[in-house]
C-alpha cells in the first residue's frame, strides 16, 4: 500500500513513514501542497496524511485536484493547528477525519489500522 | 719754642740751607715753605727774607698763599687727569710748539718734533677745512674752541679732541696763537653712546604704547612724541603744550598742575594719571610718569617722560569692578539655592556652605580637610571621581549628576559643576557648586515606575496575542520528539541500534528549537526595568521576535518577506522596548492581512543617510481609513475587536521609540500600509559604555 505524507516539517514525514512502514506502507514525502499534487498526478495513493495549511498550496486544494481526477478519494487524514475550516464542511468534502497538531502519533495509527487494514 | 717746629717736615733741610745761605745772598725772595697748624692743617707761606750786614740780624715778611697752591695744584691733577696740553703757534715764523702732553696725545715722541705740515696730517679732509676756517678766524681776532678727530699714525683708531684757541696781539698785530691741546675721546665717546640709547630709547618708545615729553623750563617749551598726536587723531603740526592742556579733561587739568610743583618740590615722584579728549570727542586715559634735570642751585631746567595709553587698562579696571560687584552678588545668591565647596590646590576640602550640610548632613568640621574625594559622599566610585579630577587638572570645568549617600545613609543626587579657577584665590583652586535634585529624581523615578509598569502589561498584551502561536511552537517540536522516541522504542527492541543512533541525534536538535523559543520568550517578557540602552543588533532582534509570529503567519497564510542589509544592523537601543515595538507592528500587520486578498508581510529594513537604521512593517492590507488616520497612535484606539487588542500597543511603541531618539510613523494607501520606525546606529559611541548614572 501506498501512503503520501506532507507536511513542511520533514521531520513530521520521516516519524510518520516509520510508523507506517511497520503496518506495511510504502511512502512519499511531499513538504508543499504543490509537490503533493505533482505526486498525484503520477501515483495513486491508498492513504495521504497531509497538513492542511502548508506553502503553496493547501489542503483544500489537494482536495480539489484529487476530485479533478475523477477517482475515488483515498483516505484522508488532515492534522490541523486550529479548526479555521470548520470541520463539518472538510467532512463533507470526504476526508476520512481531522486531527489536531501537535500530532498524538498513537491516535493517527490507531486511525490508520481501524480505516485501512 | 722753636720756630723750625712748625714746619713741614720735608721743608725743612731747604729751610735750613736757605737760612745758612742768607748771610752770603743777602736777600730770598718767594721762598715757599709748608707748616703744619695747631689743629694739623699745611699751610703755605710765601717768604721774603733780607739781611742786615749792619746789625747782623735777618729780616723777613711771610704771606699765606695757601689758596692759590691749592688752586694750582688742582689745576695740575685736574689737566693731568683731563690729559690737557698745550700749542703754541707764531705768526710770523709759522713755528708750531707743543706742550709734553700734546705729544701724549698724539702718541708720539717728543723728539720728533712738530711742524704745522706734520700736524694736520693727523685730521681728516673735512677736518682740516674747519682748522683752516677757525684760524681765519682767529686772525680777525676770533678766539675758538672745537671738537675734532685725529687718526692715530700707523693704526686704524682715532681719538676725539677738544682745541681751544686764542689770538695773542702785541702792538695791535697778530703774533701768536696758542691755547689748550685736550683728549676728549672718553668723553664723545660716552656722549655718543648716550645720544645712541637716547635714541634707542625713543624708538623703543614709539615703537611701543608710550609716548614722550620733553618740557623745556627755560623757554616753556614742550616736545611730545608724534604718535601721541597721531594716536588721539590729531595734526603733529597743531599739538604744542597749549593745545595739550585744551584737550586734557577739566578735572585733571589742576591736578596736573600741582602734581608738577609738588614734583619740583621735592614732595613726590612724578606720576599721574589723566584723560585727553580724542578728535573724536572721547577721552582716553594716560598714565605719565617722568623726571626733571636740576641746575647747581636747584632749579629745575628741563624735565621729561613718558606717557602710556592705558583707557584698556582702565576699562578692565571698571569691568572687573562691576564683575566683582555682581559676582559679591551672585555668591550670596548662589549660596542660598546652591552647594558650594571649595577645594584648596592640594585638592583638599576647604569650606562647604549650609546647603552642603542639609544635603549630605555633613558639616565642615566632619570634612575639613578632607580628600576631595570625600565630596562624592562615602558611596563614590573611584573612577568618576578619577575622571572629574583629571578634567580638572587639565583646566576643564566637568558637569554631571551624581548619586551618592547622605551621613544618615540616604540616597542624593546632585547635578554638579567642578570648576577650576584660572586664578588661585588664598590657595583655592577648585570650587564644586551643585544643585541639590533628590526630589526631581525621586518623582522621575515614581514615573518611571509607572511607565515600567504600564510598558509591561501592554507587552504581556502583545505576548498574549502571540501565545497560540507561541504554544504551537514548542508543542510541535514536542511532539516530534515524542514521536521520534517512540520510533526509537520500536527500533530498540528489533535491535536496529545504528538506525536509532541517527534519531538520538534529531532529538537532541529538536529540542534546541525549544530552547531558542523558551530564550526568545524569555528575553522578551524580561521586565523592562533593567533593559538598558546597549548595542544590539536588530537583526536578532527580529529573529527572535519573528519565533513568536510564525504560527500565526502560517494560520492566516500569510507570505512573509524580509528585505535586510547582508550585516549586523548594530543600534543603541533598550533591546525589550524594542522588540515590543517590532512585535507589536507585525501582529497589527497580521491582523489587517486576516481578510486581504493578497495576504503579504514584507518587512524592510535599511540605513538612513544621517546614521539612523529603518525598520518597515509593510503589510497588503486594505489600508486604514483616513477618517481615522489622526487617532491611529492615540492610546486606547482600536479597530480590532473588542478582546483582540487594548488600544495602546501604537501609543506605547511610539513613546518607545521617541525616548530612543526616533521617529515612529505610518503611511497607508489600500494595498500598501507602512509602519515604520528609525533607530540610532551604534557606530562610534563606544565611549558610553562608561557613563554612569
């Protein structure tokens, strides 16, 4: 399976890719909204953990390109400092939930096996 | 008694002999012979002496010629001395004699002999124009007397001498002209020598301030130097003693005048002062000393001096009169609002007045004597007292404001004045005034309290708009390492020690962003009381400062742009205020982008020309409305809403700014809105690293 993490702290990404790698993920780092869409556009994707506000691009606009497409959207995982975009709307839109940063790791894995394995 | 016992010792062989001798010459005549008188005085006596062959007795008659041997030997010393000889010409055989001294003289040998050729070769060509003159003369009858040089033979030197002449007639014809041949040359040459210092001397005098006069008695004749007309604006031509005594103030006129008798009297030395009206009307003052010549009898002939203008020196007299005056003045004034110590040229305490003792709670029995240093209270520190000394050594009067302790152990300032005088007065050399300000600085300090305080709540305002931002920061690295150690925990126990290894060391760098955070918080809610004005540089400031904004930047997506110089940007600055000032335009700035379009911060930062750093807070906001362009930096205006912001953060960083010495201002158009405030650069004022309080 095939994860695609983005968040402009690279740090963030590596943690996350071992935690994944060990439930069986392979992953891709994208650090703006723009390099994401660039992944996306090559690969499809079971499973993008992105922020929601990052340079160049947000998370909305992943959203929008991923719809663009015309597939089913994979799981959606958004990590957020503050809720500015009220939850429900993101909901709607399709994403699978929304977590608040600072990041509890346990309750984004425990996220991952519940939806995906 | 006898009669040989009264005569002079070295008379009396001749006298003997002349007595033995009568019998057979029958008559001495002028026979001259010295006796002593009763009270030890020579007397000469004239004798003539006869004998008498018919009674065998002598006979004689004496006359007292004491007198004229006087006068006779006189006359010998004193030509003797005057190297006086004589000439003796004749007419009729153009034969010329010379007494021994005229050979002298001429210092030549009397066996050479003289002739009249022989003779006027020793004068010069005008010279001998005047002999041939004065015997034309004297033939007419003329007698002469002159002075001429004659050359020395075989030798550069000549000698002055002094001729007298005078034609000697028998039978109303011309036989002989003789007179005195006399060496004067000590004499001209003394006298030429006077002439040349005289001269000199007048010079000297019209060279400098000071005039001459010269009164003839005689004639009432009066010579002033020409400068003294010159110099009061009037023609040489009309300034005689007549015109002097118009000129010379009513008042001083008798003065004068009885002042010259007084002089002539004997009374007092000659020494006036007086005023002379200038061609311009105003009188100078003269200061005239002089002396006079007296004739054998005592009577004045001739009398002269100097004069010097000295209006300067009187005009100074008058100021520093009138200085004294005010300065008695000023002294009581002085010491009545003032403290005064003086200091003696040893730099020890002389005198303090009242007003030093109600500030210190000193008396000058406590200090006399004292060390100067004592001046500066028990809590002086050395080195201020070092710097003000030596200022003063060198001359300079040093000013400052100084803190110390009173006697009871309260604190005093003193804004103090340590002069030294040009001049010691009874071995005072330095005199400290100061003026006591304890009570202006303990209400500054009331104020500057409140101002710490206020400054502070309106900074934990700011912080307190940054503190999600602020939380964000440090909990996200948190979490980081949170997660990483969690990954390590899992490595561990699959015994993947290399690839843990590589995460102890992000670890490790992650929780050094917490710590430049934490140091960042810290140096900014640091209280403000102790942020002293220091060289920073602003660039960290704005680091540091920027720590606390990112967050909030990144929520409202907002780009943040920073135009910088590639170096430090060092200032003189109170490095909190001014971080407070930076946070306080950037969250502003923040907050007008909150629902811009285009959503960027842009911050420049540059040198002005005049040494001054500025720092620009440009933001893409709508702009401020100009309806409210005037109230922006008043305190308690705002238009954020009610719970976002107090209202003071523009007023205080414009106070802020103007105790820094500059400028905070704002331009603002839609689109573009500038928040800009200037800072002095710290280039050069490494001396104020040494200032104290």
């Amino acid at each position: 399976m095939k994860a695609l993490l983005v968040d402009d702290e690279q740090d963030i990404c590596e943690i996350l890719e071992f935690k994944l790698q060990m439930l069986g993920f392979s992953c891709d780092h994208a650090y703006t909204g723009n390099e994401a869409i660039d992944l996306c556009k090559k690969n499809n994707y079971e499973l993008i953990i992105s922020d929601i506000r990052m340079p160049q691009g947000s998370g909305i606009d992943l959203i929008d390109f991923l719809k663009s497409k015309g597939q089913n959207l994979p799981a959606i995982i958004f990590l957020t400092g503050h809720t500015e975009v009220p939850e429900q709307e993101l909901l709607d839109l399709g994403v699978l939930t929304i977590l608040e940063k600072p990041i509890d790791f346990d309750k984004l894995l425990s996220c991952v096996k519940q939806n995906l394995l | 008694m006898a009669y040989t016992k009264f005569i002079h010792q070295e008379d009396l062989g001749k006298t003997i002999d002349a007595i033995s001798q009568l019998p057979e010459l029958k008559e001495i005549n002028n026979f001259e012979i010295r006796y002593l008188t009763k009270d030890g005085n020579v007397k000469y006596m004239s004798w003539n002496a006869m004998y008498n062959e018919t009674d065998g007795l002598m006979y004689g008659y004496a006359k007292d010629i004491t007198k004229t041997k006087e006068n006779e030997y006189f006359l010998l010393k004193s030509s003797q001395l005057a190297k006086i000889g004589g000439w003796k010409f004749n007419v009729t055989t153009k034969q010329l004699d010379w007494a021994d001294e005229t050979y002298k003289i001429h210092e030549i040998s009397k066996d050479e002999g003289i002739s009249i050729s022989k003779a006027l070769t020793y004068y010069s060509k005008p010279h001998k124009k005047i002999i041939f003159k004065i015997f034309r003369d004297c033939f007419k009858g003329h007698s002469f007397s002159v002075n001429l040089k004659i050359h020395m033979k075989n030798s550069e030197r000549y000698k002055w001498v002094r001729i007298n002449g005078e034609p000697q007639f028998f039978n109303n014809k011309l036989r002989f002209i003789q007179g005195t041949y006399q060496d004067i040359n000590d004499e001209m040459i003394n006298k030429i020598k006077l002439i040349e210092s005289e001269e000199r001397y007048r010079f000297a005098l019209e060279a400098s301030n000071d005039f001459i006069w010269d009164w003839d008695i005689a004639t009432n004749k009066v010579y002033f130097s020409e400068q003294l007309a010159k110099s009061l604006g009037y023609s040489v031509s009309e300034f005689d003693q007549n015109f002097f005594l118009e000129i010379m103030y009513p008042g001083d006129k008798d003065k004068m005048i009885s002042k010259v008798y007084e002089y002539l009297d004997g009374k007092s030395e000659f020494e006036i002062e007086f005023r002379l009206k200038s061609s311009g009307g105003s009188y100078r003052w003269f200061r005239s000393k002089g002396k006079a010549l007296f004739d054998h009898d005592s009577k004045p002939f001739r009398m002269s001096g100097s004069f010097a203008d000295i209006t300067n020196i009187k005009n100074k007299e008058s100021q520093l009169k009138s200085a004294l005056e005010s300065a008695v003045a000023y002294q009581f004034a002085l010491n009545k609002v003032s403290i005064v110590i003086s200091v003696d040229c040893d730099g020890k305490i002389d005198s303090v007045n009242d007003q030093f003792t109600k500030t210190t709670g000193y008396t000058i029995d406590d200090i006399k004597g004292e060390n100067i240093y004592f001046i500066f209270g028990k809590a002086y520190k050395k080195t201020v007292v070092d710097k003000i000394w030596s200022s003063l050594k060198q001359g300079v009067t040093w000013e400052g404001t100084l803190k110390n302790k009173t006697k009871d152990d309260r604190d005093f300032w003193v804004d103090m004045y340590a002069v030294p005088l040009t001049q010691a007065v009874d071995n005072i050399c330095y005199m400290f005034i100061a003026h006591d300000k304890t009570n202006e600085v303990q209400i500054m300090e009331e104020l500057e309290e409140e101002r710490i305080k206020t400054l502070q709540s309106s900074k934990l305002a700011a912080i307190g708009e940054m503190a999600g931002g602020i939380a964000h920061e440090i909990n996200n690295p948190l979490a980081i390492i949170h997660g990483y150690a969690s990954n390590m925990k899992t490595m561990i126990e699959n015994n993947d020690i290399e690839s843990s290894k590589i995460l102890v060391n992000k670890i490790v760098n992650t929780t050094d962003r917490i710590a430049k955070i934490v140091k960042s918080l810290k140096t900014f809610s640091r209280s403000s009381e102790h942020d002293i004005f220091q060289k920073v540089d602003f660039i960290e400031v704005m680091n540091d400062t920027l720590t606390f904004c990112y967050e909030k930047l990144k929520r409202n997506n907002i780009d943040l742009n920073i135009e910088k110089p590639s170096d430090s940007c060092m200032v003189l600055c109170r490095q909190v205020e001014v971080a407070q000032v930076f946070l306080n335009l950037v969250n502003n700035a923040c907050d007008a982008l909150e629902h811009a379009d285009q959503k960027l911060l842009n911050i420049k930062i540059k040198y002005l020309k005049n040494n001054e750093l500025m720092v620009s807070v440009i933001d893409t906001g709508s702009g401020i409305d100009h309806t409210i362009k005037d109230k922006v930096l008043n305190p308690f205006f705002t238009t954020k809403e009610i719970g976002k912001g107090t209202g003071l953060g523009l007023s205080i960083s414009k106070k802020i700014i103007d105790s820094h010495n500059g400028v905070l201002n704002f331009k603002s158009k839609p689109g573009h809105t500038e928040f800009y405030f200037t800072l002095p650069r710290a280039v050069g004022l490494d001396e104020l690293d040494g200032s104290f309080e």
